[in-house]
C-alpha cells in the first residue's frame, strides 16, 4: 500500500467516532445556536446516522444504541485523537471560506460578513483552544452567538413553521446538489493530498 500517496486507511473506530459527531453533536450544536427539534426529528437525526455507520461496516460493538452511546463514543474518541496541525488548520479554515460559495452570496461584502460570522461562532461552538489549535482568527463569538440566537428565535415566531421547515429542508437538497459547476463532483481524487489530485 502506497501510504505516502493515499494516506492511512479509516477504521471503523474512526467511522463510529465521525458518525458520532455527525449526529448528536451536529444536534447539540444547533440547539446552541437556537435552532429547536423535536423528540421525534432528533430519534431520525440518529437513526439516519446509525444506519449510515451500519452500511459503512462500523460492528455492532462499537456501533451507538442511542444518543447516550453516541456522547460516550465521541468523548472516548476525542481521547485517542490527536491534537489539530497544520494540515487540519488549513482544511477548517478552508471549510469556513467555503460557506459563502455553497449559499450562493451575491457580493463580495456578504461574503466577508457571512466568514466572520462563521469565525465567530465557531470559536464559540468549537472553544478557544480548539479555535487557537486550527488558527482561526479571533472575533467576538458571543455577541455573535446571541445576535444569531435571537434572529432564529424571531424567525420561528414570525413565521410559520411548516413553511420554515420546506424552506430548511429545501437548502439542504440544494446545498447537497454536487456537479460540475459549482466545482463540486462526485469523483474520487487521485490523491490524498487535494492540491496534488488530478483529473482521471
């Protein structure tokens, strides 16, 4: 195996650690951020991703039972990780210049605006250290945080609710619509290395 060239490959104790965050963290985190669910929708949050670590071969074993398990697997796996470097740095940071592309923003100023806000509330949801660890640069989370909070808030009092719903899920099937133009695709790099993949 040419490790050099395809990196190390991803167990399953990787996979049941991602499919953890994924799902009851993705869950805390919104509600950090305000956003409400119900009992029901948080059962098929997980449900969805444990059938996904189930297709994906992560064994019974160490495959979580509830959102109880999914807490415990991802605080054992945060364990074992090792610290960010370099490497996760660039790729975070790139995760948040990102956001602006796949939401379609219009200017270059809504652009900056909606990166700090992305900064800002991922220092908050991620902690200083991890923040400083994968060298994001700092801006005031917290007002950002309760600025974000409140707009939720009023949005879900002033409008109704079924129509937010269509509204979030259709973003979702739009935000996961990969082709050619967006330059998102569907291919397998050549490379473990993105700025070293070509094109097959």
């Amino acid at each position: 195996m040419d490790y050099v060239r395809r990196g190390c490959p991803l167990s399953a104790a990787h996979l049941g650690f991602a499919i953890s965050v994924f799902s009851d963290r993705l869950l805390h985190f919104c509600k950090m951020l305000g956003v409400r669910f119900s009992k029901e929708e948080q059962a098929s949050v997980m449900a969805v991703f444990r059938y996904v670590g189930y297709l994906f071969g992560i064994p019974e074993e160490i495959l979580y039972e509830n959102r109880k398990d999914a807490k415990e697997i991802f605080k054992i796996g945060l364990l074992c990780e090792p610290p960010p470097d370099d490497d996760s740095a660039v790729v975070a940071n790139e995760l948040v210049r990102a956001v602006p592309r796949v939401t379609d923003v219009q200017t270059a100023e809504e652009a900056e605006e909606q990166m700090k806000l992305g900064y800002a509330l991922s220092r908050v949801l991620l902690g200083r250290k991890t923040a400083k660890d994968l060298q994001f640069p700092k801006y005031n989370g917290f007002v950002a945080l309760l600025l974000f909070r409140t707009r939720i808030v009023l949005e879900s009092m002033l409008k109704d609710a079924q129509f937010i719903k269509r509204k979030n899920f259709t973003e979702l099937l739009g935000i996961s619509s990969y082709d050619e133009l967006i330059g998102i695709s569907y291919k397998l790099p050549t490379h473990v290395k993105d700025a070293l993949s070509q094109d097959w």
